[in-house]
C-alpha cells in the first residue's frame, strides 16, 4: 500500500522549511531510516530519513520549494502491497511528526481587541510578511490555533486597510512602503540559478537585519602582544589556540558588567519588548563552503579559557563538515565574526538580528606604535563591534569594546577572571 510521509515537526515554532536536496529518486527502493531530503528551517538543517522500506512512488516537491509542517513530502509504495487510500504519516525515527491542523479562512473584522503588552502569537515567516506589508500585528484577528496568527490573517488585514483605512488601521496605512523588487531582464552572457538552501536564508537575514537593526559601528585598535606571548607559553604543554577564545572569554566577560546588560539581549519588535538574556551563548561566525553560519558555544561564561579552545575547534571543524547537530547552531545571544587571515583593515559587520550587537575581527600584524615615549613594534588588530542603535547609545557601544580591549590587553584578567 502506499504511505504517505508528511514533513515532520523539527523545532519549536518551526511551521515550514525549504527543501534544499532530494536524497531519492522516484523509483528508487528505500529501507527504514535510508536519508531522504534535506529540509533547512530557521533553527535547524536537518537530514529527514525513511519511517519504513518500500520503493519511492512520488517526490511532490521540488529542491527550493518551501514546504509546510504537516505536507506530504514524498509518496513511498511498501513492498507487497497495492495502492491504497493515503494514511497517516507515523512517528519518524527520533523526528516525531506532526499532522497540519485545517487553516479556516479568516474572518477580516475590527481589529484584534489585545490588552497592552500581550505577545502576539505568529511564526517567524508570517512576521516577516506583516513587516513586508507594512501591517501591526497586534491590531489582526488570529484564526489559527490557540490564537496564532497566519499569513493568510496578514493578507486579508492588508487588503482591508488598502480598501478602507479606518482609525483603527491608521499606523499601517502610514507605514513606509517598500519598493518592488526589480526584475533583471534576461541577458546573453550570463547564467542564473535559483536562490535556495543556505544561501537563501543567508540572503533573508541579512535584509531582515538591515530593515530592523538601526547599525552604527564603533572601531578600535587592540594590542595583541600579551595574548599572543600567552598562547606560545602554552603551546610546550600541548595546548594550541588562535586568539578567538581569549576573545570569547573577554567578551563574556564584559557583558557580565551591570551596564551591558542590554548587549546579551533581543528585541521582540513585534511585542515592542527588550529581551534580556541572562545566559551567554556566544555565535561564532565560520564561513563553510555553502555559505556563512553561526556555530553556538552555550554558557560560554561558565567554560574555562581550555574548555573555550576546545569548543572552538570543534564547532569549527563541525561547520566545516556540515556535521554540527541543529542545538550547535541555534540559540546565540551575542555573535563574533572574524575575517581571519583575510582581515583588511576592518569591516562593518551586520548586526545577527534579532540580537542587538555582533563584534568584528580582523588581521594581527606587526605595527610600529608609540609605547612610554618609545617608538616598539607590536601585534595590532583593529576590532569593529556593530551595534543596533534602537537599544545601544554610542557611549556604551564605545564603552563595552574599551571593556573587551582591557580584558585582551591584560590577559592576566581573563585567567584570573576578576571582574
């Protein structure tokens, strides 16, 4: 008979994801657990294998489509049996999967009556669509379940306030429009492929973040000589380490310091909230071959500068070969990205959205400076730290990279970890 298998649900508040590679050919015999596609959503990219054995009848969507928590994926024929009416998808080897509840259509009435400050219910998907729309959450009726909003809830609020503004719908009727996206028209030395998979997202957030974030970024010179004459000391012992995880425990660190507080958080522009995170999660931008991602050292404040060394060089080696499980690449509340080797002078990174700030690093080299009058040579780095300004005054963007120079230039500090 034939079974049809529907996309699992990978994540919480996951509702859909992009289906970035088929692992099967229609036609091909499969056994239970055999890899199938990969899906990418925004917390996780996943490998979805076979529930059971039997031949691939149907693959229903193609690679970059964008496919529903609860849709039917692929169509698998089991080994002696005939076709029969479709059943329910089974629980997933480790993924349980869950069934799609009916979307009924949505009533367009007055505006939602919320209390002030209630969170809106709505996945990132349809939020993002609502800002595209110029519409206010908090003002649409919700017809999904237990409340949430939908993007079918969103369109229909949108066509209403584009048919008759009313008071009620006066800030998205005022909101800024954006211009539609230009269509390049064909030319005859070029070829084209289609936006998808990592790069796609890659290309989301970053247009989210520009919309959102309000940057300004602040750059300094640090001196690197005591971090660098420490990492030799160590190196007798077995012990080697570039620079980033003495980076890692300066900024822990400093956003410890009461008058951080608000650079380890996030903004719930939807709710109009500041989230303040009180566990610090570090991202570590690597670029891979596919594309830039974020690895997450979880509690980084809590790990030694050795525990530091090691994380690095695991979830480095782990992008680098797509093995990283989704729990190392979700979950940052604050992002380092380094140019490495490449450096420059310095760059103005982009805030990761929706945290507020993300700290740049660039190439050590040798530099002569003016040290007690004396003109010496040391190992400089300029390091650019991005801010969203929305949340982040200049002085204290200015301030908390001075805070993380200090720790780096007294090295002493971040073994000691007096704060």
């Amino acid at each position: 008979m034939a079974f049809e298998f529907k996309l699992p649900d990978i994540g919480e508040g996951v509702v859909e994801g992009e289906l970035t590679k088929w692992l099967v050919q229609d036609g091909q015999d499969v056994a239970e657990d055999t890899p199938l596609f990969e899906v990418l959503t925004d917390k996780v990219s996943a490998v979805i294998p076979s529930p059971r054995p039997g031949k691939i009848a149907k693959r229903h969507f193609a690679e970059g489509d964008m496919v529903p928590v609860g849709a039917v994926v692929v169509t698998i024929q089991e080994a002696g049996g005939a076709v029969a009416a479709p059943v329910a998808a089974e629980a997933a080897p480790v993924i349980a999967v869950a069934m799609a509840a009916p979307v009924a259509a949505p009533v367009v009435a007055a505006a939602a009556n919320r209390d002030p400050g209630e969170r809106v219910r709505a996945a990132p998907a349809t939020r993002k669509l609502a800002r595209e729309l110029g519409v206010d959450l908090f003002e649409v009726p919700a017809s999904g379940d237990e409340g949430r909003v939908t993007q079918a809830d969103v369109q229909a609020w949108a066509a209403r306030v584009a048919a008759a503004p009313s008071k009620s719908t006066a800030p998205a009727a005022a909101a800024i429009a954006r211009p539609a996206p230009v269509a390049l028209p064909p030319g005859q030395d070029e070829t084209r492929e289609k936006l998808k998979g990592l790069r796609k997202r890659i290309y989301q957030r970053m247009r989210q973040a520009k919309d959102n974030a309000a940057h300004f970024t602040y750059v300094d010179e640090v001196d690197f000589t005591a971090v660098n004459a420490l990492r030799a000391s160590l190196e007798p012992f077995g012990i080697k380490a570039t620079f980033l995880p003495f980076v890692i425990k300066a900024v822990c660190l400093a956003l410890k310091k009461p008058q951080f507080a608000y650079l380890n958080a996030a903004v719930d522009d939807a709710a109009g909230e500041i989230v303040v995170k009180h566990r610090y999660h570090i991202g570590v931008a690597a670029a891979t071959e596919a594309g830039l991602v974020v690895p997450v050292i979880k509690d980084a404040d809590r790990l030694p500068l050795k525990g530091l060394i090691n994380e690095v060089k695991r979830l480095g080696e782990g992008a680098r070969t797509s093995t990283l499980p989704g729990d190392d690449m979700a979950g940052s509340t604050f992002t380092i990205t380094s140019l490495g080797k490449i450096g420059g002078m310095f760059a103005t990174p982009i805030v990761n959205y929706p945290e507020v700030a993300i700290l740049g690093l660039h190439k050590v080299e040798k530099r002569p400076v003016v040290v007690d009058d004396q003109i010496v040579i040391r190992e400089r780095m300029y390091m650019s730290c991005s801010f969203d300004h929305r949340l982040i005054d200049g002085h204290v963007g200015a301030a908390f990279v001075q805070a993380v120079k200090d720790y780096l230039e007294n090295p002493a500090l971040l073994i000691a970890e007096l704060v």
